[in-house]
C-alpha cells in the first residue's frame, strides 16, 4: 500500500484509457469524487442521501445525478450537481480525470469525475437531497481489512457486492466499487512506476 498524492493520480489519467458505454437504454447519470488534501494526505468527500430522494434513499453516495438539458457534457452534470446538493462551486474544482463509464443494474450509467479541491472545503447542504455530508482518508479504502464482500441477488443476478465501514456510516453499492477500482488501480501503476 503506498500514499497516494495528487501527482500520482494526474500521472495515472495521463496514460488512463476509459471505458465508455453508449446504451441509450440506460439513464446517464455523472458523479464527483471530491479529493481534498487533509492531515497531510488525501481524503474523498461522501454524501448521505436523505430519505425523500426518488432514488438510493439514505445511501452514501457521491455528489452526483442524472444529466438534463442544461448539461454540455457529463462532466458539466457533475459539477452542476455537486453545486446543488453540497454547495461546491464548480470554479473551485480542478477536474483530474474521468474514471470508466460504471453500469449499475438499476438502469443508470455513472461516469466517476474524479476533482481535487481546495483544503478545508465549506459545504451547504441541500437538505432535501443530502442529509450529511463526511469525508474518509483514501488510505481507508487501500486498507484491505476494511473490506467486506457479500455475496447477494440483485435484480435477478448473483453479485459481488464490496461494503466498507466507517465510523457509522456504511459504503456499499456503486460508490464502494468505484472508489475500490478506482484505487486498485492507482496503487497498482504507483507500484509500477516504482519498479521502473
């Protein structure tokens, strides 16, 4: 396990190639994976989702939603979206890379738009949409002991569903394997990298 920095993850989208999905049956949707620096290292900002949303009710999320007219491109959907429920103006978030297209059986297709922010972000909630919002340091998700894996039926599919907790909060679903791929990924090129 290695400390991942801000220049290990512009190098890693430097060289990333991302797998697209193009199915017009799915409903588009793009995430931010908010990284901000804190105590010296990296840390992702999560959401809670509040009980009155149509979709993934009480849920740790990211900031995120389904893209709409007044979306150029699904980047502009993530920064829009993450403005709305939390507060971060999109002026303030340096865009690193986009992570590949992830398919969830529920019908959504999330692009994850990984953004560095400024140290000590200030959030404000929409408290119709975000009932909490908590941050957790990447080395977290790196630490394999703080990985569940349970296997379950979802939408008729036997499936790999990976659950971390934190605290009292518990990331499962679509945000736990984007942000476990995501890594697995990175700390696989450091590893690389080092041994070059």
């Amino acid at each position: 396990m290695h400390d991942i920095t801000v220049a290990h993850i512009r190098s890693f989208f430097s060289s990333f190639y991302r797998e697209e999905t193009n199915n017009s049956a799915l409903t588009r949707a793009g995430v931010l994976v908010p990284l901000f620096i804190k105590n010296g290292g990296l840390s992702v900002v999560l959401t809670q989702r509040t009980e009155d949303v149509e979709h993934h009710k009480g849920q740790i999320s990211f900031p995120g939603g389904t893209m709409n007219q007044v979306d150029s491109t699904i980047v502009d959907t993530a920064l829009r979206e993450a403005w709305e429920e939390v507060g971060l103006p999109r002026i303030t978030v340096e865009v690193l890379g986009l992570l590949s297209d992830f398919c969830t059986p529920s019908g959504f297709c999330i692009t994850p738009v990984v953004g560095f922010l400024p140290p000590d972000p200030f959030y404000v909630l929409n408290k119709t949409e975000v009932s909490e919002v908590f941050d957790v340091p990447l080395s977290f998700f790196l630490d394999l002991r703080n990985e569940r894996t349970e296997k379950r039926m979802r939408f008729d599919k036997m499936m790999n569903i990976y659950f971390y907790n934190y605290g009292t909060h518990e990331i499962w679903g679509a945000t736990a394997e984007i942000l476990r791929s995501f890594l697995q990924a990175l700390n696989t090129e450091i590893k690389l990298k080092k041994t070059l």
